[in-house]
C-alpha cells in the first residue's frame, strides 16, 4: 500500500543521523593541590552555614605561559581576582554530579598574568546547608591547582587565609579578629529551607583597609591556611570537569527609571524597575554616616509564598560602594535606607547562563508575538547551575519543568544552552537510589521523593529521547542506559497487561483537579519505552546510521509495547473518551491529549477526543502544552490557537510580569505558592515556532522538516537556531494567497509539507526536487541549501 505524503514526511522525523560516540563525564585526576581552608574551619564546631573566607597566594613569573589553565574548586561559591582584576565572578557549581562527589571550574588566567610578581586572591562563600538545588558537603573548603610551562600554582599550606566572617563577640578564636564584614545570620525571616543560600549581611566598619585582592595590600596579619588533603579525599570526593560555561556578566547597568531615584533618601523603599525579570545582584554608591542599614530585596522575595533572598548592607562612614554578591531575582529591586542617606547611585549587574537569544518567532496577532517573548524571559531566568522550575521559591532542578525547557531551548537560544539539560541528565541518573528509582530535583541534600510521571517524561521522547535526536550526542543515552533499564524495570505490569499506577513518593502526575493517573502512567510509560529501546540500540551499534534496525527490532521491549497497545482501547476507551475505569472524577484533558501524544490513539478517535479537549480544561501550564500538541497534531490548529489564547490570556496580558506563572493565577489562584517565572509554562513557544511556522527541529544529520499550520495566522516570521545556521520561515497569506520563504542553511537538507487548505496550488523557485502530492497536501523531499519560495497566487 503507497504511504499517504503527509505520513511519509512525519516519518522522516524517525530517521535521524548519530554521532560517534566520545568519551563519557569522568572524574579528572593528576591533581597535586591541598583543599585548604581557614585554621579551625576544619573541625567540627566551626562547620557553620553563611561563612566567608578568603585566600591570597603572591608569586612570580618569568614568562607568561600562553595557556595557564587552573582547575579551582570548593563548597559552595567563589569570586576570583588576579592582580586586583576580578577574573570570575561567582565561579563553581552547586554540590554535586553525584551524591558523593564535587564539580571543579577550569579557568585561563593567561591573560591576566604578568611577568614579575602576581597575586591570586579569592572569595569564598560557603552555604552550610543542604538545599533542593546543593548537597552540603560539611566542611568550607578551597582547591587552585594551575599546573603549566613555567608555572605550578597549587593551594597548600603556604597560601594566605582569613575569615571574612563576623562572629560573635564572645567566640574564642576570632573575637578580636580584625576583618569580619559578613554577619553570620540576619535578623529573621530566614530564606526558606529550599534554598541554600542565607541572606547576606555586611558590615563595611569590619572591612579590610585597603584593596586585599590587589598586589601590593599588606597581608601579614592573615594567618597560613590549613590543609585537608589531596584529591579525591572526603568530604569532596572525585572531582568532575564544570560542564556548562562560566556565568555571562552584563556588566553594571543603571534602573530603567534613574531619573526618579531621590538625591537622598526619605526612609522609604525606593523601587528601582528592571527592565524584565532577571537574575541581578544590587550596586549602591552613598553617603552615608556609619552604622546605618541598608536593605536590599526584589519583588519577588516572596515569590512562590515563602521568603526568599535579601542582603543588608551596615554603612561605614562617608562615601561608599557596595556590590552584594549573592542573586536575586525579580522585575525591580528594592532599596530601603534610613532618611539622610546621600544616593550617589543605584545600580546592578546582570549575569546569567551564558547563551544567546538566537530565535524567534513574530506573526500578525499581538498575543501570540507576547507569549513567544515572556516564555523565552522566563526561561533563560530559570536557568543557571541547573534548569530550575523557578528562581525564587527553589531554584531547583525539577525534571517535569527542564523536559518542557529544553524543548523550548532548541528553538530560542544557541546551540551551546543544550550543555545544561545534558548535565541534568547525568544528574538524575548518577542520582539513582539502590531500589532503582529516580528522583528530582537532584542535586539535593533535603529532597528525596519520586515522582513518577515527572520521571517517566525526563527519560521518554520528550526528553533524554529529544535531546539525543536533536544533538545526536548518544553519549548520555549510552553510558545512562543500565541506569534507565533499572527504572523502567521498577514499573509492573497488572493482570489487564497495562502498567499498574505506582503512587511513589508523592502521588503527582500535574497540579489541578481531575487528573486521570492509571491513563497518563500508561501514555508515559510506553513512550518511555521506545527511548530504552531506541539507547539500547545505540548501545548495540555505536555507529548506527540509521533507526531501521531499532525500528524493526523485536526485542522484549517491543513486546511490552505491544502489550500496552493491545490492552489500551480495550480497558480505557469507553466509546467517546479515555477514561481509567477506577477514575471518578471528570474527564481529564490531559490522559486524552496524552493517547495522542503517545500514538495510542488512532486517527478514527480523533474527533471525538477533540470534542474532550474542547470542553475539559484541567491542566496546568505544565501539561498545557501537550493538550495544544495534541490539537495541532490531530489537525486541529485552529483549536489549538483558541485554546492557547483563553488559557494563557491573563498572564500574556498581565502589565506587570515578564514571565509565565506556575498556575493560571496569581497568589490564591496559582498552584504550590504560586511563583510567577515558572519555564514549564512556555510550552507555547514551542508549539508556535514547531506547529504555526512548522520547523521541526534537525537532528545530527541536519534533515528537517517544515510543515506550517498557521491557523488564522496571516503572517509569520520565524528563525530557529541550529549548530548549521538558523532556519528561516515567512510566511504571508491572503484569502486565496500563500507564500512562504524557507531558509535552508549550508550543511541541511528540508523535507516540506504543505496543506493543500491552505495551499491550493503551488508553485516553487528555484526549481528543485519533484513535488509529491496527495489529496492533502504538497510535498518536496531532499530540498538543499538555499533560499526556496513557495507560493499559490490568487485567481
């Protein structure tokens, strides 16, 4: 039987090409430094949270190494200076690629060495504390090890090291210390138990006289640092190579409102607006007599219901500047000062994951251009040592969240955005429990409950199953593969031969209502099991070109498969829905989107599940976008349109925010606190820029296909990046009218389809492979590089 054109094109996406496999993530070795820390810092009774340290090592160099590549690590964050220069700005990632071991930067220093003397000196905060993003390690500890041509720079014992911490003036050892501008602890609230990270408290009357990151301060009274041997030695453990780029500093900027900042202050707060939601961390500049407190907090340090993160600045006396080193995050910062205050200025410094914003996506309709534009904000504001869901409340690496975030990220940043979800997933599996099970978010030192769904979705198709696709890197899917049978093989099939529902930890398969569990359990397992089936593949064949083998396959794998397909219909299918026969409440939209999702559901059901879609609207944001994608990929795009438009209507439409919220509502109407930069929310940048422009992400090979569904879209301009140049989309249409432009970038070939609703005839220049065509639609195979048109003209 000939394969209908449409169908023949989606099969494509099957078909991708793979990369050899390479080395996998290891611990490096060949070290020869000393951890080293503060005397006393050592033992037990000095192992606090909210400490800082710092360390300077003075040394001299003939000649200037082209290459002076150190390898710096500690527990939990650093800022490094040479020669008074700041060189990294809060370096290190949170604890740990497993539960046991440690994270270590590389860092050139080349360029800021000179011949003669030179001086090293470093900041160093250690949290202290567990987090649902940091596993404590139980000891501040510091570790420079630069070993090149000429040079061998190596923390030990002879390198210079003092508290930066105040502590209490009875304490024994450092009561008299004469260096001690960070509190320990602030005045409560205290930031929630999710976060790490302790508010920060400085005194500027305990600083150091004088620039102590700059060559020629005077560090006699510092006291030798203590070592705490070689590694790999507890509590760090192995070391492994910082995957993900350092930080991308934006440098210092002024308020989008400057010119309503008061001269001097009244003792009222000051809100300072940013320009959209981001990760910052606050600058002041005052005159000021000694002793006064300044605090410093964003709008969202309630973000989600709890406190957050704030710092308090205590002034010393006349002009000053301040820098509070620890982010915060939100949509303006507020300053609170005593009356009498000088402002000189009030600034801040923007980092964040360093990536560029290589997509987009612009159509006639205003809405769709906004949620494009707030769902890209908030997911490049919920990233940074890991996808996190949001960056206030938790900053933590829940799976169910990066799943939907790195999806989005293949269409909206450079290529490189694609290390971070790779890391997280060599950290929810080297995070695997003795029983088999998984959980997020890891890395955590307070969390460890499973919840299904989330992980059954983190290693299916959407995925660790999208990003080997994507970036034909089968490195993690290989080496994780044992780790991700072990899972799978937790699950249990019932005597009806579909997956019994398993409750773990927290029964959680979305926030909401009316949530059809034993149906979803059931969708998510199956497509899970064509990832297994499709790394064990990979594993067999290394240099596998193709997926014919692992399509025709009959392994087990298949046979569980074919178990769920058999049994599906006949358990859950009632005539007019999918519904688990147990299940009591309302019929759930998600289960039903997920049949499609899945390919469980055949293409006869359709109408009758799209009528379930258009009535029943329980999904949260998150599983949102799997409703829409099942729409679109029904053919109902125009349902699709109108369902994302009322679902997200307020929050696109909402003045104040730049970002997407956890729930349909703000505070009472949101879901778990609520927090208002949630990513899992913006899954319709995806749908538009995968179904209305039609740009279906290339794999290794570079083989893509286009097939636009713009619905009452007019017009669309899209680009979406890709580690061959970006891919362009234009489209224009009239009422009998189509034209779009396709950009085929050097090194691609596209596949193309186009409806014939909305194409009726069709023309293409240049001239390029044959057309096919059906009763539906148009299509071209093995289009080149180039700049194509398609077009009908109206009669």
């Amino acid at each position: 039987m000939t394969r209908p054109v449409l169908s023949t094109f989606l099969l494509l996406l099957m078909l991708p090409f793979f990369a050899v496999a390479e080395e996998s993530y290891k611990p490096t070795t060949d070290w020869k430094a000393d951890w080293i820390t503060v005397a006393k810092f050592g033992d037990a009774e000095y192992r606090l949270n909210n400490l800082w340290l710092t360390f300077r090592k003075g040394f001299e160099l003939q000649k200037v190494p082209e290459k002076a590549l150190a390898r710096i690590a500690c527990d939990s964050k650093y800022w490094l200076y040479v020669n008074g220069e700041m060189v990294v700005f809060e370096g290190q990632l949170k604890r740990g690629p497993t539960p046991k071991d440690t994270y270590h930067d590389v860092v050139d220093l080349a360029k800021h060495l000179k011949p003669g003397k030179n001086v090293v000196a470093v900041l160093m905060w250690y949290f202290g504390k567990d987090g649902f993003s940091h596993k404590n390690s139980g000891v501040p500890g510091f570790l420079f090890d630069l070993q090149t041509d000429g040079l061998e720079l190596l923390s030990d014992a002879t390198w210079k090291a003092t508290p930066y911490t105040k502590f209490e003036a009875t304490d024994p050892v450092w009561k008299n210390h004469p260096y001690s501008a960070y509190e320990r602890i602030t005045a409560d609230p205290q930031p929630n138990f999710r976060l790490p990270e302790s508010n920060i408290r400085y005194d500027a009357r305990f600083e150091f006289k004088g620039n102590w990151t700059a060559l020629d301060f005077d560090d006699a009274d510092w006291g030798t640092a203590k070592t705490l041997g070689k590694p790999p030695v507890a509590p760090w453990n192995q070391l492994y190579a910082r995957p993900i780029p350092l930080w991308k500093d934006y440098g210092v900027k002024d308020y989008v409102n400057k010119s309503a900042i008061p001269a001097v202050s009244d003792g009222k707060p000051i809100v300072c607006k940013l320009p959209y939601n981001a990760q910052i961390t606050p600058v002041l500049k005052v005159d000021a007599p000694e002793g006064y407190c300044i605090d410093m907090r964003t709008d969202h340090y309630e973000g989600g219901g709890t406190p957050n993160v704030r710092a308090e600045y205590v002034t010393k006396s006349g002009v000053q500047e301040y820098e509070s080193l620890g982010w915060m995050n939100g949509h303006s910062v507020i300053y609170t000062m005593p009356a009498g205050v000088k402002i000189l200025s009030l600034q801040y410094r923007e980092t964040g994951y360093d990536t560029e914003f290589a997509g987009s996506f612009e159509c006639d309709d205003p809405f769709f251009n906004e949620l494009w534009k707030k769902s890209v904000r908030t997911l490049y504001v919920t990233m940074r040592d890991t996808y996190f869901d949001c960056p206030d409340r938790e900053r933590a690496q829940w799976w169910g969240d990066e799943v939907n975030e790195l999806g989005e990220a293949f269409y909206a940043l450079d290529p490189k955005s694609a290390l971070l979800a790779k890391k997280g997933m060599y950290e929810l599996m080297r995070w695997q429990r003795e029983d088999g099970t998984i959980y997020s978010p890891v890395p955590a030192g307070n969390w460890d409950k499973e919840l299904p769904m989330q992980m059954l979705a983190s290693i299916g198709p959407y995925g660790f199953g999208l990003w080997t696709l994507t970036t034909g890197d089968i490195n993690p899917l290989v080496d994780l593969q044992p780790r991700i049978k072990r899972y799978m093989d937790v699950w249990k099939f019932g005597d009806d031969n579909l997956i019994l529902h398993r409750t773990g930890a927290w029964d959680w398969g979305d926030w909401g209502q009316n949530i059809d569990l034993r149906v979803l359990a059931n969708c998510w397992y199956y497509m899970a099991l064509e990832t297994q089936k499709f790394g064990e593949t990979l594993t067999l064949r290394k240099d596998v070109s193709t997926l014919e083998s692992y399509v025709v396959s009959k392994d087990p794998i298949s046979l569980n498969q074919k178990k769920i397909e058999e049994n599906f219909d006949k358990i859950f299918w009632n005539g007019k829905e999918y519904r688990d026969p147990a299940y009591k409440g309302q019929t759930d939209d998600r289960a039903n989107a997920m049949a499609v999702i899945s390919g469980l559901a055949k293409e006869e059901k359709y109408p009758a599940i799209r009528e379930v879609l258009l009535k029943q609207k329980h999904a949260s944001p998150y599983m949102e976008k799997y409703v829409l994608e099942a729409l679109f990929k029904m053919g109902y795009e125009d349902d699709a349109f109108a369902r994302m438009k009322e679902r997200f209507k307020k929050m696109v439409e909402h003045p104040d925010y730049t970002t997407l919220w956890e729930g349909w509502g703000i505070g009472k109407e949101g879901y778990g606190g609520g927090t208002t930069n949630h990513a899992w929310s913006g899954g319709g940048l995806t749908m538009l820029s995968q179904f209305a422009a039609g740009v279906h992400i290339p794999g290794a090979s570079g083989r893509f296909l286009v097939l636009p569904l713009p619905g009452p879209l007019k017009q669309i301009k899209s680009k979406t990046p890709t580690p061959f140049g970006d891919i362009k989309v234009d489209i224009e249409r009239g009422e009998k009218s189509f034209k779009m432009t396709l950009v085929v970038p050097s090194g691609t070939q596209a596949s193309i389809a186009l409806l014939k609703k909305y194409a009726p005839t069709l023309t293409v220049s240049p001239k390029g492979p044959e057309m096919e065509e059906d009763d539906k639609c148009y299509g071209l195979k093995n289009v080149p590089a180039g700049t194509w048109t398609f077009e009908t003209v109206e009669k």
